[in-house]
C-alpha cells in the first residue's frame, strides 16, 4: 500500500509518497482501506520531530483520523462488516492506503455523510464534544468565547455549542475567518490585532460579567486574558497549545472568582477512556451529522502525493476549517 512517511525531521518537503507492508487485523482488529485523511497540527509537530507518535502506532507515518470502508476483519469481530463505511481517531498512521484499528474505536459513518467528507468529523467533532460537555460541562444558556474559532475544532465547537442553546463569541486573527464564522452562528466576533485588548472585547460584549467557559485551542500567553475573562465559577479548557506551553497564571483571580482549569489530550488517553468518549459522540453528536444539524467544514481537499501543500497551507494560517487527503 501507499503512505505518506516522513523521512526525516524538517519541512513539510520531507514528507514522501511510498509503498509499506500493508498490515494485518489480529484479534479484535479491522483494516480499513482509507477514502481521506484529516490533516491536523499534531501532524506538523510530528514532521518536524517535536510529537512522537504513542507507542505501537507507526512512528514515520503521521495522521490522527482517518474515513474509509472496512476492509478485512480479524477474529472477533462483531460490530462491523467489510464493505461498512467508517471512521475515527487512531495514534499515527492515517496517512496511508489502509490501516488496522481495534473495532472499539471506530466509529460508524452516518449515511448522510460521504465516506472522504467523513475524514473531516473525528477530531474536530469529537475533540469539541468532549471539551465543551465532557470537560466544561456546558450548559444551555451560558456563554463560551472559542479561541481559533476558524479551525476545524473551532467550527465543530461553535456549531455544537449554539445547538445545546449556549451563547458564542469567537477569535481569530482574520476578519474573513469571523465572517465566515459568523454564519455558522457566532454572535460576537473580536480579530485579535484590531482590538485593542480581547479581554476587554469579551467583557463589554457580555456586559462585564465575563464568559462561563473558555475554550483554548492556542495556550500560550491566552492564559492570562482567559482568566480576567471568566465569569464566576468559570471553566477554562485548554485543548491547543500552538502558541506555546508556558504562561504566567494569576492564581489569586483563579481562588477569587473559583475557577476550575482544565486541560485535556486525546492522543495520551487509555483505551478504555477513548471508549467512553467515541460512544458519547456516537450518541450525542452523530444524529446531528446525520440530520444535517451540524456539519464539517471543508476548507481544501488534496491527493495524497500533494501532502507537502496540504501541510504549507495548515502552516500558513489560511485555512478555514478541516484540511483533508484523498486516497
């Protein structure tokens, strides 16, 4: 089979198109012969040698979702079929012709969506879920500001947010990407660069109160702004870290106001936690693909060979929403 595999640490140009071992289902196991690949930052940080793949999964081959149909099935198989349309989260390898994933973590496409526009929902929808109702513990009618509202996990938040009733407001450093937004249903839009201060953006848009939940898919020096923004009993969860991983932290306003800050990571979680987060997005956010009532957001499709483009284009910042790979 064919995978993208990264020859050494660098640039998006030692990314190369080769033929591997395709590998095999053991026990418990399915291959899927993969439609699409999602394109993610941990795949930038992969490339350049900064985000080492977990253990067992490849360590040259990148990629986090995947969407496709089963292939073959190892013994044991019960809740799938060759031929059925899936898709899901893995630790690497998704860059790639086919790939083997045990059946507990795949996901079954719903029919109104295309097995290669699938390859956009994992991580996005899955992350935001988890992050906006798992961790946060969102609800109805409170207020979220979204860092990065453009991204593929900023838009899938966004959508989820406005259907549970919650009010969103939204940044980004393009005013096009807040246009954009706004007609997936932001309310309150701030650029960052044109605002004097976001934090005082956030402030006068919810009339000094400050916003319920914060989720912050850029760290960094966010941290600071995030916690003057937070209302009372406000929840901050730290989902990205593209900004950096290091920052000063009030802890004085945390004890005042009784903040609760969260970070969380798909990728380092046990089998058994991944579990439980696929099978609440299977129930809670899949009929609403399925209706129509939330959709992924395409920015650029590209053919496997060209994945060295889809990378410049992530890196470059002008994407809104999901970057996918065809196969």
């Amino acid at each position: 089979m064919r995978a993208i595999v990264i020859s050494r640490p660098g640039d998006p140009d030692v990314l190369e198109l080769r033929d591997v071992a395709t590998p095999e289902p053991g026990p418990g196991q399915l291959r899927v012969r993969v439609a699409a690949s999602g394109v993610n930052r941990a795949d930038l940080l992969q490339r350049r040698g900064g985000y080492p793949a977990p253990a067992g999964w490849p360590p040259d081959i990148p990629g986090l979702e995947y969407a496709g149909r089963v292939e073959a099935l190892g013994p044991g198989v019960s809740r799938f079929r060759a031929g059925d349309p899936v898709m899901g989260l893995v630790g690497g390898g998704a860059y790639a012709e086919a790939l083997v994933v045990h059946e507990d973590e795949v996901i079954a496409i719903p029919p109104a969506l295309a097995p290669d526009a699938a390859a956009a929902v994992p991580e996005a929808f899955i992350t935001a879920h988890d992050a906006l109702f798992t961790q946060m513990q969102l609800a109805g009618a409170e207020t979220v500001l979204v860092h990065a509202v453009g991204s593929g996990v900023g838009t899938a938040a966004l959508q989820l947010a406005k259907r549970a009733g919650a009010r969103v407001l939204g940044t980004a450093r393009s005013a096009w990407k807040l246009a954009r937004a706004s007609e997936l249903g932001l309310e309150t839009a701030i650029e960052l660069g044109a605002a004097d201060d976001w934090v005082e953006a956030v402030l006068r848009a919810t009339g000094g109160h400050g916003v319920d939940g914060v989720l912050d898919l850029v760290g960094g020096a966010y941290l600071p702004g995030n916690v003057r923004c937070l209302a009372p009993f406000g929840r901050l969860v730290v989902v990205g870290l593209v900004a950096g991983q290091r920052a000063e932290l009030d802890l004085g306003a945390v004890l005042r106001k009784r903040l609760r800050i969260v970070g969380t990571a798909m990728r380092s979680r046990s089998p058994v936690e991944k579990h439980a987060t696929f099978r609440a997005f299977e129930q809670d956010v899949l009929p609403l693909l399925d209706a129509g009532l939330v959709h992924p957001v395409i920015d650029r499709v590209y053919p496997a060979d060209q994945a060295a483009a889809a990378h410049e284009r992530m890196e470059s910042n002008e994407n809104f929403g999901k970057i996918l790979l065809t196969w």
